[in-house]
C-alpha cells in the first residue's frame, strides 16, 4: 500500500511508539492499546522507525487487522489500523485527531525477599492416590471473561469473582469423581505456561500472531501453526521485555482459593525451569534485557524458586512442575530446531547440551526443597486430540536425566502407545514414586475400571504399590482455547479411576 497525504478516517485512539521497531517492544504497545478496541475502531500508530513500514504491514495481514492507510511527513509515519475487518460505512470522516500521547514500556524495578519462608508441614500423599494433572476444561463464560481480562475490557476483581465461580464448578467435579488429591482447575490461567507472563514483573502476554513478523519465516510458521491445530491468534506467549521479577505471586492465590473451598490434598502445577528458557527466550524480544538464554534462565529459576518457596510454607501437599518439552528434545525432528510443541518457541541445541541444561535448572530451582512434595510432569504434546500430530518414543533418552534431578515423583503418559512400554518405569531410581497415565484425556471413550486395574496391576508388578499413584496422561485443557475433552468426560474418567484405586487398595 502506498503512503498517502493525509487519513481519510478518524482514529478512535493514537498513540506516539517513537523510534521503537516492532521486534524492540512496538508490538507490545501496539497489543496494549488495540486489545480494548471493539472488533472495527481504528487505531493510530505514529512511528519515525523506517523498518516499521515493512514490518506494520505484514503484522496486519497475519494478526487479520486491516491496514486502512498510512501518511508520511518528514521522518514521522502514521498508521491508521483497524481491529478486524474494516468498514468505511461505520467510521466519521477525518475532522480532529484524538489526543496523541507518547508511550513507553515502564520497567518495573526488580523487588526479591530478604528471606524465603520455610515449607509449613503438609499431609503426605498416599500411595494409589488419584489426581488429575493440572488442567480442566473452562466454561464458555469464563473464556469470554479471561480473554476481556487479558484485552482490558474488565478488571482483575471481576476477573477473579468469575474465576472463583469456575474453580467450585471444577473442584465439585473431582469431589464427586472421588479424587484424593484436588487441583483448581488452572481455571485463572490462559494456558498451563504462558500464564506466568500476565504475572511477572517486566513481561507481557501477545497473541502467537504478533510474534509471526519476528521469525525468520512468518509464512512457514503460520503454516506450521495452521497443521498443529493450533489457534494461533487465541494463544498468548510471554514477551519479556525487562528483568523479570516477581512482586505478585504466580499460584499462590490459586492455592490459597483451593484450600477456602475443600479439605482434600492439593496439587499445583507450575511451568519447569527448562519450559520457561525454551518459552521465553525470543531472540528478537527478550534479547534487549537479557544477554542469552542462560542469563533469563537464571532469573526464571531466581522467580520459580520464590514461588515454590511461597507455595510450601502456604501448605500445597504437591507441587509439579511441568516439563513437556523434555520430549521435544528427544523425540523432534532433527531438521527443524524450532517448534511450537506446548509454546516452546525458541531454537533447541544438541540434544545432550539441552539435557544438560534442563537437568542443572531443574536441579537449581528445587535445591534444598523437600523432595517428596516435588513432582514433574512430562508428556509429548497436549495441544490437540489428534494423536497422530503428537511425538512419540520411549522415556529411555531421558533416563539420565530422571536419574539425577532432585523430585520425588514423575507424572508420566503411558495411555497412550506413544509413550512405549511401561516397563520403563522399572528402570527409574527406588525413590522416585510414579504417576501412572492411565487414562488418556484426548480420547472421548471412558476407560474401563477393569482396564485400569489391570493396567495398575502391571505397574504394581514392576515398582510396587507404595510408589505408585493414578492420574490422566496430562490435563484436560492445558489451553483454555483448545480443550482436548470436556468436564463432563474428565469426571467420568476420574471416577473409573478412583473405583480402580478402591480396588487396588483393598488387595493392599
């Protein structure tokens, strides 16, 4: 499109990005300010960065915003944007600009504690304990008010009072199915990850979309995107954009509403160190504030760490920490080192190198925590209920790394025949108790009491049952967005296997 002399259309809202280009922070501020637009007001843009006349365009076509025309005058550019689909018919012709302001990225200054609580003793879990992974599927009106949230049409106490309602729905659920350990639901979250950047000090959450102009190759993305089943433009992705601190908690207060609302044992997910260095590392975005991957990595161990801390002297029986993107590792291709597998963006190293890596962060976050209220959880892909779009491949190249992290309990997939023989399981360290899959939550048939049993009773044979717990292949509905089952299927299925666990303990 070529500039023209002046918009014809006026803007419902402006604002001044200065020099910034869109992989140095105008796309965070062009997401800050479209985001509470109604689907067709129009945004302006001002900008005397030369690339972004390249670069605005492009983010137009594929976050499926229209570019209605630009002006050029001297060193300064304007952009007039629409949130969607643009019709004249519904715009006043120009008269009077809006006010323009000029808007900067505020760098919050990083706060940590003097002092780390220690952990508040909590009751065991018990062997044959049954529990969901993390995640449960949302209702529809709690989408509407996460996705109002995230864009800023309502506030974080309306938020929360949704919230609330959808964690009761989801913990009556799992009472009912007759679960022993209870989860919330990860109700409050946009995704089981992503979450932690619309938490954390100098970090921002985008649409998958707005990061597409950043790539190499935003076309072959998109496509990769489109044959993963992936709602890119519904997805959101941690953009960080200064050091990353934590002055509010990231599931404390999901804890803290779980424990006003039942007695039972409580679990709580939070994304592993390694999934964050793969996920929030952007070469283009977190570069400005970070010198390398291993530099953020510190500081995202530094956040979980306090967390962690946090969540144990508030009394959580269990937390997990979520680490699907081990597989990836493993199991990707060799050719392509970038993939989207659970939001891991960012490029992947030799194989041994990242082990390496993810078992030295794993290691650091969990130091000097009681191991036996630690828990990891590994998967190859939750994002869609097409088995054939996920990894597959036996645990075995990732024996050495379970063989030297510092967790007493792994929540693994073995459901599914992508995950191999379950006779792996014998070959992990005696300490380690297992969380067995043994019902897989992307398919619609409700396993059978008695194929749970039996599937028990084989790991039973190989471990014993004093290290054995039963839970899903992973959550529900890792992405709010994309739910692999419904709530009425994951009760079902909790059910079938908390009738099994009565059985297996009464053999006990």
């Amino acid at each position: 499109m070529d500039s023209t002399e002046h918009h014809e259309f006026r803007a419902d809202v402006t604002f001044d990005g200065g020099n910034l280009d869109c992989g140095n922070g105008l796309l965070l501020l062009i997401r800050k300010h479209i985001d509470p637009l109604t689907q067709g007001q129009l945004l302006e843009i001002r900008s005397t960065e030369s690339s972004v006349e390249v670069d605005l365009p492009a983010w137009c076509r594929l976050t499926s915003n229209t570019l209605v025309s630009w002006t050029k005058e001297g060193d300064t550019r304007s952009f007039l944007v629409s949130k969607g689909q643009f019709d004249p018919q519904a715009h006043s012709r120009s008269a009077s600009r809006p006010q323009l302001a000029a808007q900067n990225i505020r760098i919050v200054e990083v706060q940590t504690p003097a002092q780390l609580p220690p952990p508040t003793p909590a009751a065991a879990v018990e062997p044959l304990s049954v529990m969901g992974i993390g995640s449960w599927p949302r209702p529809t009106w709690l989408l509407r008010a996460l996705h109002d949230h995230m864009e800023g049409r309502i506030s974080e106490g309306e938020f929360q009072q949704n919230a609330n309602d959808a964690v009761r729905l989801c913990v009556d659920a799992q009472l009912r199915a007759g679960v022993d350990v209870v989860t919330d639901g990860e109700q409050r979250r946009d995704n089981y990850s992503s979450f932690v950047g619309g938490r954390l000090d100098n970090c921002a959450l985008i649409p998958l979309t707005d990061l597409l102009p950043l790539v190499d190759d935003p076309e072959k993305f998109q496509q990769e995107m489109q044959s993963l089943d992936v709602p890119a433009d519904k997805i959101r992705h941690p953009a960080v954009f200064g050091k990353l601190g934590r002055s509010k908690s990231l599931a404390v207060h999901e804890y803290e509403f779980a424990r006003s609302i039942t007695g039972k044992p409580i679990k709580i997910a939070l994304p592993g160190p390694y999934l964050l260095a793969r996920t929030m590392w952007m070469e283009c975005i977190s570069d400005k504030a970070y010198s390398s991957r291993e530099d953020l990595a510190s500081d995202i161990v530094r956040v979980l760490r306090e967390e962690i801390h946090f969540l144990l002297a508030a009394g959580v029986n269990l937390v997990q920490l979520d680490e699907p993107v081990l597989s990836e590792v493993v199991f990707g291709s060799p050719a392509h080192s970038r993939s989207f597998m659970c939001g891991a963006l960012s490029e992947r190293g030799n194989t041994q190198e990242e082990l390496s890596f993810a078992t030295a962060l794993i290691n650091a976050t969990v130091q000097g925590l009681p191991r036996e209220r630690l828990a990891m959880h590994v998967c190859r892909g939750n994002w869609s209920p097409d088995e054939s779009i996920a990894l597959a491949g036996e645990y075995a190249p990732l024996l050495p790394l379970f063989n030297q992290i510092d967790i007493g309990t792994l929540f693994l997939e073995f459901c599914t025949t992508r995950a191999g023989n379950l006779s792996f399981i014998k070959s992990l360290p005696d300490n380690i108790r297992v969380g067995l899959g043994v019902v897989n939550q992307k398919d619609t048939e409700v396993e059978s009491v008695e194929f749970i049993v039996d599937r028990a009773t084989q790991a039973i044979n190989l471990i014993g049952s004093e290290r054995l717990l039963l839970n899903p292949d992973c959550g529900f509905a890792t992405f709010a967005d994309n739910p692999v089952s419904s709530s009425e299927i994951a009760e079902k299925k909790l059910a079938a296997m908390a009738k099994a666990s009565a059985i297996l303990k009464n053999r006990t």
